[in-house]
C-alpha cells in the first residue's frame, strides 16, 4: 500500500455539511488518520482566524487560508502573501460602481466594504465571519484574501483581470453570487506544494479533498485529489478521484477506497 503522509481537507462543502455539521464518519476518518501518523491540514478560503472551532473539534493545528495565502504549520507561521495594493483597489472600485460588496481578509481581522449591507449580514451569518470592521486605506498592504458578492447573474463579469487572477464561484447553496479572488500564484495548489516540500514530501504520498473550484489547484497538485460527491460540476477533471457526497461520508469512504479506512 501507498505510504501515505499528509492529508488536506476543504471546509465547506468537504467537512461542513450544509447545516454547518460534521459527519461522525468524517471525525472517525480524520482521528483514524492522526493514528496512523498522517499529517492533517485544512486547506480552506476562510480567514484563519474564524476557524478556530473547527479546528479544535478535529484537533487540527495546520493550515492553509485565505486560498494559500497564509500557512501554519503546528501553529507557526510558514508563508504569507498578501495582495498587491493595486489589486485589491482594483476590485474595491469595480464593485462600488456596480453596487457590488467585498469581503476583505488579514491575518486578524474581516473588512467590509459595508457593514449594514442586507447582503453582507447573510454572507458574515454563512460563514460565521465574527471578527469584522469596516475597510480603511490602512489594511491594503496586508489583505490576504478576498471576496466579492456580486448582484445578478452575470455580476462577475464586470472584473476583468490581466493574467495571474480568476473569480472561483463559492460552491454554497445560496452563495453562487459570490466570488472569491484568486491568485495563479497564491492558491492552494501552490500552498499545498510549498508545505509539502518544506516538509520532505513526496507527491505521492499526499491526499486532498475538495468540492469548490478554488480547490482545483490542490486537487491537481497531490498524488490523490477526491471531488467530493457534490462538488462543482467543472471540479471533477481536476480530480484522480470521486467520492460520495459530504452528507454521505465522502471523506471516509475516499479514504477507504484507498486502504486507509477499514
């Protein structure tokens, strides 16, 4: 059987069911993991700093947020990139003009560009955004992460990027107007990759779960990527494998197929 080493798991979607629950199937597979001495990350586009309950229910000290923008390894910070300023007052001013609102991250704090905004409140209650304040010039050069909550279908569209950035829909029942900004060089994939070998090792060796588009660059980059059962429909040919949904124990049943799980 393959040795394999580290193990990294999305939230929403992927551990998080759509009441904000996790399956007793998914705490078995992840305790059985840490016995097995495999390593387990959250690789996730949340903040950091609001995931801390999660994190100790799975006793998980390792991450990767903010869509690969920050890495914690056993609680120490092993890389950071945050945006370019330019960047980020880009998709500031594209969205006042449409009527559009940003969720901008740091390492400590949510920034919002409207706080009373009926669709901030939804977004902030969704993912349990707790620590948050009103954006200021201050805060460009250390933004980490953000998201825009577009109006309409096609709201997203009103971004045009050179390259190196793509929106990723977030991949939430109710949340499709949402976009998180992604970087070609700050993602998961690229977080997943500079953890690995910071740590020895080898792509084979390596495991990741996810159901978002944001996901594609890890799923892609590890020996073997699961598409959760209810992943984005575009997510599955970025994926070596596919798995039962997230309120169907796709979690163990992926680690099963591969000899981890009895």
């Amino acid at each position: 059987m393959q040795n394999y080493r580290i193990l990294f798991l999305d939230i929403d979607g992927t551990i998080l069911r759509p009441d904000d629950t996790i399956e007793e199937s998914t705490k078995r597979a992840i305790a059985e993991m840490k016995d097995q001495h495999i390593e387990v990350v959250l690789a996730t586009g949340r903040p950091i700093h609001e995931i801390s309950e999660i994190a100790d229910e799975l006793k998980i000290t390792s991450f990767i947020g903010y869509n690969g923008a920050l890495g914690i390894y056993e609680g120490k910070t092993i890389f950071a990139e945050p945006m370019q300023a330019s960047e980020v007052q880009y998709i500031l001013d594209v969205a006042k003009e449409h009527g559009h609102e940003v969720v901008l991250y740091t390492a400590e704090k949510n920034y919002l560009s409207d706080l009373d905004s009926d669709l901030v409140k939804v977004f902030l209650k969704q993912f349990h955004l707790r620590r948050n304040d009103i954006f200021t010039e201050k805060v460009i050069h250390d933004i980490l992460g953000m998201t825009i909550i577009t109006k309409g279908r096609l709201g997203h569209e009103r971004y045009v990027f050179n390259e190196g950035i793509h929106l990723s829909q977030v991949n939430i029942e109710g949340m499709e107007h949402c976009f998180d900004v992604i970087r070609d060089r700050v993602n998961k994939g690229v977080g997943v990759g500079f953890l690995m070998k910071r740590l020895g090792i080898e792509r084979e060796s390596s495991i990741a779960f996810g159901d978002g588009m944001n996901d594609k660059e890890m799923l892609s980059t590890v020996g073997d990527g699961f598409a959760m059962g209810n992943a984005h429909p575009d997510l599955f040919q970025h994926a070596k494998h596919k798995t039962t949904e997230v309120t169907n124990s796709g979690i163990y049943n992926g680690l099963k197929s591969l000899g981890l799980m009895k």
